[in-house]
C-alpha cells in the first residue's frame, strides 16, 4: 500500500464516534456564537434605547414643571386637609332623607342618560362599523363625529345645556347622553367589526333585506357585548354625574358644592358616605348582571 494511504489512514479517527463529536463540537459552537450575537446588542440599538430612555425623561420633566409640581406646597397642605377630616367626624344625619333624594336624582341622570345614548348609538354603530355599513363613504365622518363627542366630556356639555336649558337634572342628562353616545357607538361599531359574517352573508343570500339580516344574523352575536357595554356605561356615568352639581346640573353633587362652598365639613363627610355607598352597590349589582350576561 502507498505511503500516502497509509499516512492518510493513520491520520483518519478510529471509527465514527470521533467524526460525530466533532460535529457535536462545531454544533455546539455555532450555538454559542449565535447566543453571544442576540446577548449582546448592536451598537445602533444601544443608541436607540439610550435616546427612549433621555425622551421619556425629558418628556416627564415637561410635565412636572407645566403642571406645575410643588412638594413643599403639599408638605404645608396636608396638615390643614388633616384638620378639615378631624373636624368632619361625627357626620350629621338630619339630612339624610334629602341626600338620598338628590343620590336618587343622580342616578335616574345616568340611567336616562345612558338609556338614550345607547339607542342612538346602535344605528350609528352600524354606520361606522367598516364591515356592514350601508355606506362606506359614510364611516369616515360618522367616525369623526364619534370622536368628537368622545372628546367632549359629560361635564363640558352639562355646562353648556346648563346654559341653554337651566339649572337642574335635565341638563346633566342632556351632557350625560352626549358624550356617552359617542363612546358606546365606537365600542358597538369595534364589536361588530370583530365578528364573523358568514351568518350575515348566508341570510342576506336568501333575499332577506340588509335590516332583517342584522336582526338575525348580526344582532344575537353581539348582543351580550352590547349590554354589557351599556351596564359598564351605567355604572361609570352614576359615577361621573355626582359632580355635575358643580354646574348646576342637579343630583347630589349640588349639595357637594354647598357644603364645599360653606365649609360644613361634617355635611360634606355625610354626603361622601352615602355617596361612596351608592355607588358601591350599584357597582356590585352591575358587575353581577354582567356576569350572568357573559
């Protein structure tokens, strides 16, 4: 046999297991190397944290100073709030029957409210939701118009009907629906555009009209959202009218003002109990009546 062969073959491992550990090795390696690749990061990634970290920062330096952040100026407050709730107690009752009249008044705002801007929200969801409308070029300013409303809260728009209606509750309904109205129309139209059509499409292919292929296809689906949406919208807008008393526009949060004006901290106390109580009640029937829904 050659020389060459036989240093060729001399040079050859014994068998295969030393060709497998040598791939095992080199497997291994590249394993390594590909760690140490996504372990340490690129130079421009470094330089791309770097500056989120200094935006953020400078981000929230603007709005401490346009805020106007004072420490020292809450170290001096807060003595005199603990004098103000050591004078509070005990709560004086005598008026109770009255509180819990306007409480009640409170509550029929944001339940006429909510009422009436979910029945005006469902066919203006139909409108903007982008899958079913009957008007495609109808979603851009129907979306428009939702947002608007949104953005408006309930206490500008009872500001403004308190001037254009007068003092009372009529006008926190007014404010309540408005703003409410945009909100639970975006939520319904987002609904709806989740859902499958299949079931929509298979009645409407039966000849039935775009309105009955809603109420049978399209409706039963989202339904339950619908309604829990609403007893969220509820429970939030009892929450939000007890201070549209501030306006002028009636419920309880009218005789918050009062007492605040006045300085009748034990009045003032007796108000946020029933207040708190209230609203936790209704909190835990809503929350019950949207899991029975779910």
């Amino acid at each position: 046999m050659p020389a060459s062969r036989l240093a060729w073959l001399g040079q050859r491992p014994a068998g295969g297991h030393g060709r497998r550990r040598q791939l095992q090795a080199s497997g291994v390696n590249r394993i390594d190397q590909a760690l140490a690749q996504l372990d340490a990061p690129s130079r421009g990634q470094r330089w791309r944290h770097v500056t989120i970290v200094i935006t953020l920062l400078a981000f929230y330096a603007l709005c401490w100073r346009l805020a106007d952040i004072d420490l020292a100026r809450l170290a001096s407050g807060l003595p005199k709030m603990g004098r103000w709730i050591a004078s509070a107690w005990p709560p004086v009752w005598a008026e109770l029957p009255t509180f819990l009249l306007r409480t009640a008044e409170t509550v029929a705002m944001a339940a006429l409210g909510t009422t009436a801007a979910v029945l005006l929200a469902l066919p203006m969801a139909v409108l903007a939701a982008r899958n079913i409308t009957p008007w495609p070029r109808a979603v851009g300013p129907a979306r428009l118009l939702l947002n608007t409303l949104r953005g408006i809260d309930a206490f500008v728009f009872a500001l403004l009907f308190v001037a254009a209606v007068g003092l009372g509750p009529f006008a926190g309904v007014l404010g309540i629906a408005l703003h409410t109205w945009g909100s639970a129309a975006k939520n319904f139209a987002d609904a709806i555009e989740n859902l499958s059509l299949e079931p929509f499409e298979a009645v409407r292919s039966t000849g039935a009209s775009r309105g009955t292929a809603l109420v049978y296809a399209v409706l039963p689906d989202v339904l339950p959202v619908l309604l829990s949406s609403a007893l969220f919208w509820w429970e939030f807008n009892v929450r939000a009218s007890t201070v549209l008393g501030v306006v002028g526009a009636g419920g309880i949060g009218q005789e918050l003002k009062s007492s605040m004006d006045l300085l009748d901290f034990p009045r003032l106390f007796t108000i946020i109990v029933v207040i708190v109580l209230v609203v936790t009640l209704i909190d835990r029937f809503s929350g019950w009546l949207r899991s029975r829904l779910t």
